[in-house]
C-alpha cells in the first residue's frame, strides 16, 4: 500500500478492510514524511504498533 491510500482509508466513512501479516487491523494514524503508519489489531486495540505503510494490505 503507498501513503496516500493509507491516508485515503483513515479518512474513509466506511469499514474498509487492510490486513498486516494476514491478520486485520485498524490504521489510527498515518506519517507521510515518514511512510508509516500506527495500526492496532482489531480484536486487541492495545497492541498499537508503527509500520510501514508498504507492509499493510488492502483486502478486496
């Protein structure tokens, strides 16, 4: 994924799937200087983590 479709996703109004590693996750904020974004696993907010926006995947 590039930064502006990260960034194109957290602003989205709908659900819109993104997996890391196959395993679903919400991004919470994106770093376009940076390339990163924070993401937390759906079932466990409190595992927040930065990742590069290239390691998220969108799922169609």
């Amino acid at each position: 994924m590039n930064v502006h479709r990260a960034q194109e996703i957290l602003a989205a109004d709908e659900k819109i799937t993104v997996e890391l590693n196959g395993v679903p996750v919400w991004i919470d904020s994106v770093d376009s200087s940076k390339a990163v974004a924070k993401v937390h696993a759906e079932e466990n907010p409190a595992d927040a983590r930065l990742v590069t926006v290239q390691e998220l995947e969108e799922v169609h």
